[in-house]
C-alpha cells in the first residue's frame, strides 16, 4: 500500500529535493505543501488538511532558517520552529501520524572535542538554535511518534544555500574571504532526503532523535576550495582562509555530528566532498532557480 505523506514547507530547498526524487515514485502518494499553500503555525488550516487526508506521515521542511535574522526577530524563530512544531506534533498524535521533523547541529554549543551524539546535552548559542531546539522538545514532550533527525550546513541545487553563494560567486570571477573558524559537515539535500524515506520504508518502531550528516568533516573555507575544483578557468587561490566571521548570530566553532545511529538504518553515507562535486557539476549543467 502507498505511504500516505505531507510535505510542509515544500518550496524550501529540501521540500523541493524530495519533490525532485519521489513525486513520481509510486510507492508513495505524497501531498507538497508550500508555506502558501499551509501555514504550519495556522492549527485550524493543519488541522483541515489532515481532516481531508488520512496521512501516515508528515515531513516537516518547513522552518525559519535564517539565522542572521533570527536575532532581530526572535518572536518570528519561536513561532514558525517551536510553536507551530507543537502544533503540528499535536495534530500528528491526535491522527496517529509520524512526525518526521528537520532540526539542526545549531541546538549544540560547538564546545565538543568528539562528534555530538543524540545523548549528548545540547546547548544553543544562537536564537535560531534555541528556538528548533524547543521545538525538539515540545515535539519530545507530545505523545506522537517522531523521528527528529538533525543535521548540519544543507545544500542542494535549490534554494539559497552556501554552495550556490560561492558557485555564483566564481562564475562572476569574485575573489573570496572565507572563514576557516567553524568545523562541520557539508551534508546534501539528496542524501538527507534518502535517509528520510529509508525511515518511512523501513517502518522501524524504533523512533526518537537521529543525526545524519555526509561523512567527514572540513570548514567553510575548505569547503568553498572544494566547490572551486569543478572550474578550471577560475584561480582556486583567489579564496582566501581568514579566522573570523562577522555575523551577530554566535555559532558552534565544532559541530560534527556522530551518525553511528543512523548507520543502523541507512548504511551507505558519502563522503562530503563526493556530494558536493555531484551537485556542482549538476548546477554548472542545468542552473537551478
Ligand atoms: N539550511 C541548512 O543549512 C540547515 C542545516 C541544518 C538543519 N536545517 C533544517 O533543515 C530543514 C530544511 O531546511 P531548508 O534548508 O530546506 O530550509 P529552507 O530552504 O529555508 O526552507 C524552509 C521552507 O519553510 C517555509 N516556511 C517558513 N515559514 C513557514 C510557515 N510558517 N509555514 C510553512 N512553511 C514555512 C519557507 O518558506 P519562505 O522561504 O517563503 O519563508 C521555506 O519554503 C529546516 O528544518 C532547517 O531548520 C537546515
């Protein structure tokens, strides 16, 4: 029989990777949901739409993601990534639906030596972090069945994400200073997105919080490099390593997160950098919106 799923925020760019890999797939009858088409912090319009279709699941793109702004506007953070998560955690428990919701390596404070594992304490330094990290926990404290996997610094060929920054910064032959201060992962909308269904396919019970990233681990300036080897008419030296980043958001200096968990469920994991050249090359031959 066909899972029955809603994706929310389906215009963001992992909403959009989903759409791109299993819309077609006829294991599957999924319903995209834009932040047009359903507000998730509007309950009664959740509420409907689960009235109007019997989801088993529901996959939770939708968020607020800018963490720059979300120190100016807290209340707006709050609301679309704890608030309206506890809503949408509510109305899943109330209709026996999955939740499988997106969080972040930001609920960590980036004080670790050694990759977070799930049991680790997570402590946010920034208002984005602070307000997914409630999010988790109202979704914790609700009686739904969840999966929250967290991962760490998304790309996909979709959206505005840091590879697309820099790619379209060395087509325009733009020298870059880029900071080498934070450790993570680069991890790729398509690989998260198969983690995600693998979840659905294996109707585990086994539900709770899980991390996924791609394997390895570089900073920005690194990562950048790497998105520079896929052009060769562009002088890879013309980006620069510097230590500080500007922002007014703080962010974890280290937030590797241990995938051992995930392991168990989905064996394969890419390295970062193989990911990373496949969604270049993919963009230099059919630019994204
Ligand atoms: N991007 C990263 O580096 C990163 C890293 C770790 C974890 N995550 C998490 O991964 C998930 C997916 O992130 P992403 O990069 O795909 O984000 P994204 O591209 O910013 O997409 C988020 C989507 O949610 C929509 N949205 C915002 N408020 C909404 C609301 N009230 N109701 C319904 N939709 C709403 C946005 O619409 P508008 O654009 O029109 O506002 C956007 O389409 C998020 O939970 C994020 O916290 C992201």
């Amino acid at each position: 029989m066909k899972a029955k799923i809603l994706v929310t925020g389906a215009t963001g760019q992992l909403g959009q990777t989903i759409k791109e890999f299993y819309a077609s797939d006829s294991s599957y009858k999924i319903l995209f949901a834009s932040k047009a088409d359903l507000d998730i912090s509007d309950t009664a319009a959740v509420q409907n739409l689960f009235d109007q279709h019997q989801f088993e699941y529901c996959i939770n793109c939708a968020a607020y993601t800018n963490v720059e702004q979300s120190e100016d506007r807290p209340e707006l953070a709050f609301k679309v990534n704890a608030e309206a998560v506890k809503n949408l955690a509510g109305i899943c428990e109330k209709n026996n639906a999955v939740l499988i919701h997106v969080s972040t390596d930001y609920v960590f404070d980036g004080e670790n030596k050694a990759p977070y594992k799930e049991i680790d304490a997570p402590n946010p330094i920034n208002t984005y972090g602070k307000s997914k990290l409630q999010g988790e926990q109202f979704i914790q404290s609700s009686s739904t069945k969840y999966f929250i996997v967290r991962t760490s610094w998304l790309y996909s060929s979709y959206g505005h994400n840091f590879l697309k920054t820099i790619v379209n910064k060395i087509q325009n032959n733009e020298s870059l200073n880029i900071t080498a201060s934070q450790i993570g992962t680069p991890t790729s909308c398509s690989t998260l997105a198969q983690f995600i269904f693998k979840l659905i396919d294996s109707r585990t019970p086994n539900f709770g919080i899980y991390h996924f990233s791609d394997k390895g681990q570089t900073t920005w300036y690194h990562f950048a490099l790497q998105i520079c080897k896929s052009f060769n008419d562009y002088n890879c030296d013309s980006i620069q390593a510097i230590n500080s980043f500007k922002s007014k958001a703080l962010r974890p200096k280290y937030s590797i997160l241990d995938n051992s968990k995930r392991l168990r469920v989905l064996q394969e994991q890419p390295s970062w950098e193989e990911c990373v050249d496949k969604t270049v090359t993919q963009l230099i031959s059919a630019p994204q919106s």
